[in-house]
C-alpha cells in the first residue's frame, strides 16, 4: 500500500509542480505583454510631443509650451514678454531689445495661430468690369479671455514699443545712409 500511496503523492505533486509552472509562465507572459504595451505608449507619446515640438519651433514658438493647454501656452508666452520687458527696462541694450522682440512676436504669433478662426465667404456676381467678386473675409475671436490678455499686453507694453519702433527708425535710416 506504501507503494500506491508513494505513487499517487508524486503524481499529485508532478502534476501541482507543472500546473505551478504553466502558472508562473502564465504570469510572465502577461507582464511581458504589460511591459511591450507600456513601452509602446511610452514611445507613442515620446514620439507625440517631439512632433509637437518640431511643429512649434517650426512655427517660431518655443519647444516649453508643447503639451500645455491653450491657455496655459498663453500665460507662460505672456509672463515670457513680461519678463523681458523688465529686463529691458533695467538693461537698453540690443540684445535685450531684440530678447523683448522675440518674445513679444512669439506670443502674438501663438494667440494670432490659437485664438482667430478665418471665415472665407465666396460671393456670387461680378463687378462692373465683367470679374468676378472678390471673397468676403471674416475674423472670429474663438477664446475673448485669450484676447483680452493680448490686449492688455499691447497696452502695458506700449513704452517698449514706442522704443523698439524708434530703434527700428534710427536703424532704418542708418541702412538708408549706407545705400547711398
């Protein structure tokens, strides 16, 4: 009887030690599946915001806004200008005028590529001279609150404006005295 005994525990326990084996592969296997898939999408969003980056430098905007939000995006260009509006002030040299320049155009480029939809109307007719009408064109404010703090921006900026624009003056005439 020892020897039934002896046989069926071993063949009971082969049988747990293949079961726990096939378990353990099992397990593996699906976290090896977790890991593939987890490292797809890891490449998948790295691969997203490098896209997102080279759009934005492309657009002259800097690589620091991708991934944020619109308006996130605005704040951060903003407080940028703000920044070197400051510095500016402190320091007049060309290198800050042309830093406050930079920043300035990016967040206008950004609000002017993120917050104004063309509406493009074709109209119907012609004029007197026989051609046809021209297209009307309409500009639509999609965010107001975007607006509104490029507005304020161009009005608390208007001292450094009114430099950069004598700056550009002077520079022009210089170009002038040298053509001639």
């Amino acid at each position: 009887m020892e020897v039934e005994g002896t046989s069926s525990s071993l063949y009971f326990s082969a049988a747990a030690s293949i079961a726990n084996a096939q378990a353990q592969k099992a397990q593996k296997d699906e976290k090896s599946q977790k890991t593939d898939k987890t490292r797809r999408k890891l490449f998948s969003s790295a691969m997203e915001k490098a896209r997102e980056e080279f759009a934005l430098q492309k657009d002259g905007l800097p690589k620091e806004i991708a991934g944020l939000d619109t308006e996130d995006a605005a704040i951060y260009l903003k407080d940028q200008a703000d920044m070197a509006a400051d510095r500016l002030k402190e320091k007049q040299t060309p290198e800050e005028f042309a830093d406050y320049r930079k920043k300035v155009s990016q967040f206008l480029r950004y609000l002017a590529k993120n917050n104004f939809e063309v509406k493009k109307r074709e109209r119907r007719g012609f004029t007197r001279k026989g051609k046809p009408l021209d297209p009307q064109f309409k500009i639509v404010v999609i965010n107001q609150k975007l607006d509104e703090m490029a507005n304020w921006l161009l009005s608390s900026h208007r001292e450094a404006f009114a430099m950069l624009a004598r700056v550009n003056e002077i520079s022009g005439l210089l170009v002038d005295l040298m053509a001639s």
